[in-house]
C-alpha cells in the first residue's frame, strides 16, 4: 500500500488556505548602499516598517509573515535582523553558506543551500539559480534598490525585481538611491498593463520605465493602500473557491467505492492488454517511487492536497472514457433495436423498441449531465490533471531549489485584456487557476523541511530519487506504448472485419436480386438478416471507430513511445551526473519533458468532448 492510501491519515477536511505567507527581501549589498551609517539606519528602519505593514496585513487574512532571503551582507543581513526583531520566522536560501559564522543562519528555521563551502568566485548560474528558488517562494518582493541599472551577476537585485514583475508578484521598493531618502514605492498595477510588461521585457535595462511603474506609499493610509495591491494576490477566497471540488467525500480512501473506469476499461480489455477494472475500489492516488517521495522534503499536508487532486483526476478520467464508450456503444445499440423492431426480428418486438427507448434515453442523459460543469467529467479531467501532474513534477524539482517556471513551464499566470492592468480579480481570470493551487500550496511549505538543506551534500538522495523516478515513468510509458497501441490495433481490425461482414451481405443481396429465380436466390431475398447486418453493423463500426478517435489511442501511444525514448536517455544521463548542478539541470529537462508529453496529450484529449454519437 502507498502511504498516501492508509486510511489513519486524515485528509483535508476544509477549504485549503493559507497559513503563513512568505515576504522575500532582497537587495543590494554594502557596494552599492549608502556608505554613511546614519543613511544604512535609515534603510533599516524604513524595512521594519515595510515588514510591519505586510505582516499586518497577512495577519489579516489569518496567517503568519514569514521572511526569506539571502545570507549576503547588506540587504540580506539588514532582513535578518528585521526578522529577528519582530519575531518572524526566517529562510535563508542562497547558492553556498557564508564563509565566516553567521547570526542570520543560527537564527534561521530553515537554510538550503547548493555548494558545502563558498566558492570564490562563485558561479554566476548558482547565484541566479538561488535567486530562482527565493522568488518561487515569494508572495510579495522587498527589494531595496537605488533605481539604477543593472551592474552585477546575472542574480543582481534588478534583474530579481525584474523577474519579480512577469511572474506578477507584488513589489514594495525601499528607494535606495542618492536621492530616494529611503522612501517606500509600491508597484502600481494600473500602470503595469499589457504595453509595459512588453516592452521590459524587450528593454530589461530600461530602469526608467521601471521606475515609474511605482508610486509613493501613501503615509496617511498605508495598510489600506498595500491591501488594495496585495489583495487580489493573497485574496483567501480564490484559494478557497479553487479547494472546494477536492473535498468530496468520494475522494477519501476508506469506506468508499469508485466505479469510474468499470466500464471503459471493461470493454478495452477485451481488444487488448487494457488494465482492467474488475470491482468497485476506492479511489486511488500514486505519489511516486518510495526514493522520489522521501527527497521531496515535503510537509505531510502537501501531500494530502496532492492525493486529493490526484484521486479527483483518476476519477474524472474514468468517468468520462466510460461515458465516451457508452454513448458510442449506446448509438449503435438504438439502431439496432430500431431495426430488430421494424423487421420483428425474434418475435420480440416491444424489448427491441424497449431496447432503442433505453439506448436513446441513456446517451440523451449523459449528454445533457456533461453540459453542467459541475458534473463534467472532461472539464474536472482537464483541470485536475494537470495541477497533479504539476504537483507531482515539483515534488521533484522542490528539494534540488528549482520549479515548473525555471523548466519554461508556466505555473497558473493571469490573463488580461489588452490595455488592462494585470491584476487579477477571480479565479476566472487565471490562465491556468489549478496551478496557481500548486503555487500556492509550494509557497506554504517554504523551503525544503530539512532544517540545513544542501544539494551537495544530498546528492546522492536526489539522483536517487530522479533514478527512481525515470525508470518508473520508463516503464509506465512502456506500457501506455503497448496497450494503447494494441487494442487501437484491434480495435481498428475489428472495425475493418465489420467493414467486410458488411461488403459481403451487400453482394449477396445484389446476387439474390439479380438470381431471384434459383432456390438460393429466391432464399435469399426472403430473408430479414441481411437489413439487420447493413444497417447495425455500420452503426456498430462507427461506435468503434469513434471510441478509438475520442480516446486517441493512436496518438497516445506515439506519444507514449517518442517520450519513452527522451526519458531514457535523460536517465543515461544522470548516471554521469557528477554536480549538483547538473543534476538540477537533468531535473529540469526530466520536468520539462515530462509536462511537454503531458500538455500534448492535454491538446489531444481538450476537443474530445462526450457528444450526441
């Protein structure tokens, strides 16, 4: 049994909300501050307030301001120190520990980082990959900047902000400038539309448009101005709304029985090697191998919202390939009773009336359920999928301090009208709202649950668990290659036999009208099969071929090979694996490999809707 199936665990039981909320504080350090110490105060204080209104303000929405940075002099050093005064909690993620013992992280509760030791001088890709793994976390940036461009490593504090404003983070600027006078400047979203976000995208460098993307915090109204910013951000509503379809109770593992994928796979199983269903179970989840989900250092709680997205996926997949087999099935069916009926076929006139009443009902039924979105099987399917898959994918990016945004994976971004400012009101207005679930469920777990967490230091573990991973997912492709393409085989055999069944009635009742004379002929015309066979069997050959449409078995099995043959020389790869950061890097192509087979057979399956046959 997977631990996920233990019944002892409990589930969750309530919308999923946030309990802490994560700020991450980040800046210049002492070359490019102010080198007087009265100014340093002055930043300093200026910060304290700024970490004061923020945790004012997830106080208010019921959760705890958790701090994140770096272990670098200056800014970094200032955010520990703020914390510390406040009594925050603190995660310190950086590319190498700092080389002399550091107030920051004795007090710190969790601190990740790549290398043991710090490295002189330290690889720039380590750096803008730390900074990757802070920003992932982040529910708000405090960057302290002195509004000019851009002159370090690929890591530096604009390039931070930067990132910061295309994954639609909110932003709070300490001006650090000549002439900022430590002033609060918060990002102002009804400047920040569509023209803006392309064109920083085209001039990075250009740091006046980014400046005057901010405005003054209002000193009169402080709290009320973040909240109208941060608010359609951390709204508890959203999240709420987004959890609620996870907690149907079918989704619990003990006491329940499933009967989605009885039927489809039923059927399927008699054209091929169909993993088959044979009784009602509970509704089961996978997490991965045993290896994968120990390094995941994921809090038990995440894991729970994964199994219930799973289950919800596995069930709503199940439910709508039964509903595809049965309206096709059922089509032919009613035609078959239509025509048994008319020729009174067997003497029994009224079961096959009765027969074609039913088959009509039961596809005019199922039919109309699906135009309800709340029971549409395939709109639940193409939500909830995706998010697992998604989840499932940074369980093994979190540990190795990556995501779905550094493999070019987008993680739930907002839509927005042209002209429009990008700030987000409903779930409505998510590209993708079930990943923006996933974001914010990685963003409550922080930085990975290991006290001291070093990618160096656990490398061993990690290649492990992306070793089980590739071979598991090898293995699971393997099989989908096989089933899908040998019942699609079969099915399409089948099809064809029909096809020539068909051809052959045809031409006998050709020859029986034009040899209507001979004893053969003349028995011949007299029959009634022939009308049943040319008018079902089509019907029955059209079922069939449009379950193997709808479902895509040959499309899936294509796919299922060409990533197969991907994975396996990623997995060819790892056992070379001699770095950390290679290993991150495998990790990454693994995860974008992996969503790019997944998003393609989204593509496939997003159009195969259950519709009248």
């Amino acid at each position: 049994m997977n631990a996920c199936d233990s019944p002892s665990l409990a589930f969750p039981a309530a919308p999923f909300r946030r309990l802490a909320r994560n700020l991450l504080i980040a800046g210049h350090r002492p070359a490019r501050l102010p080198a007087s110490a009265d100014r340093l105060a002055e930043l300093e204080q200026a910060m304290d307030r700024a970490v004061r209104l923020i945790a004012g303000l997830a106080t208010a929405g019921g959760a705890a301001l958790r701090v994140v940075s770096g272990v670098a002099d200056g800014a970094d050093a200032c955010a520990a120190r703020v914390a510390q005064a406040q009594g925050l909690e603190l995660h310190l993620i950086a590319a190498c520990p700092p080389a002399q013992p550091s107030a920051a992280l004795a007090q710190a509760a969790r601190a990740a980082f790549i290398l043991k030791h710090c490295a002189e001088p330290l690889p720039e890709s380590l750096v803008a990959a730390a900074d990757e793994a802070k920003l992932a976390l982040a529910d708000a940036l405090l960057v302290v900047w002195d509004g000019e461009p851009a002159a370090g490593h690929v890591g530096g504090s604009v390039r931070l902000l930067l990132a910061a404003l295309r994954q639609f983070t909110p932003v709070l600027w300490i001006d650090a400038g000549a002439q900022g006078g430590a002033a609060l400047r918060l990002l102002d979203h009804g400047q920040f539309d569509a023209a803006a976000f392309a064109a920083l995208h085209v001039e990075p460098d250009n740091v006046a448009l980014l400046r005057a993307l901010f405005v003054a915090l209002d000193d009169a109204a402080p709290q009320a101005q973040l909240a109208l910013a941060f608010g359609p951000f951390w709204r508890a509503g959203t999240l709420a709304s987004l959890s609620l379809p996870l907690l149907d109770p079918a989704l619990a593992t003990a006491g329940r029985r499933n009967w989605s994928g009885l039927f489809h796979s039923g059927f399927l199983a008699l054209f091929g090697p169909w993993p088959r269903r044979v009784a009602p179970q509970a509704a089961s989840t996978w997490r991965g191998p045993a290896a994968f989900e120990r390094a995941a250092a994921w809090p038990d709680a995440t894991w729970r919202w994964f199994d219930r997205c799973d289950r919800a996926a596995m069930r709503a997949s199940g439910r709508h390939r039964d509903q595809i087999v049965l309206v096709e099935l059922c089509g032919s069916l009613a035609v078959l009773g239509a025509v048994a009926g008319a020729i009174e076929w067997g003497a029994l006139s009224l079961a096959w009336g009765a027969l074609e009443l039913l088959a009509l009902l039961g596809i005019g039924l199922v039919v109309w359920l699906n135009r309800k979105r709340a029971r549409n099987s395939h709109a639940a399917w193409m939500r909830f999928r995706p998010a697992a898959e998604a989840l499932r994918l940074s369980a093994l990016l979190h540990p190795l301090l990556a995501s779905l945004g550094g493999s070019g994976i987008g993680a739930g971004g907002w839509r927005s009208r042209p002209g429009a400012p990008l700030s987000p009101l409903s779930p409505q207005q998510l590209a993708m709202p079930y990943h923006w679930l996933v974001t914010q469920l990685l963003r409550e777990a922080g930085a990975p649950e290991r006290g001291l967490h070093c990618l160096e230091a656990l490398q061993d573990e990690h290649k492990l668990a992306l070793t089980a991973l590739l071979d598991e997912q090898i293995a699971f492709q393997d099989c989908a290659h096989r089933d899908a393409g040998t019942v699609h085989q079969r099915l399409h055999g089948v099809t064809a036999a029909v096809y020539f069944a068909v051809l052959a009635t045809v031409l006998l009742h050709v020859y029986a009208l034009a040899d209507g004379h001979s004893d053969l002929g003349h028995w011949l015309h007299a029959q009634r099969w022939p009308l049943l066979i040319t008018a079902f069997f089509p019907a029955l050959a059209a079922a069939l071929h449009g379950i193997n449409s709808k479902l895509q078995l040959p499309q899936v099995a294509r796919g299922a090979q060409a990533t197969a043959a991907r994975l396996r020389a990623l997995r060819a790869a790892v056992g070379a694996c001699a770095t950390p950061m290679a290993l991150r890097t495998l990790a990454l192509e693994t995860a974008a490999t992996m969503y790019a087979e997944h998003g393609s057979w989204t593509g496939l399956m997003e159009q195969q809707y259950v519709t009248m046959p």
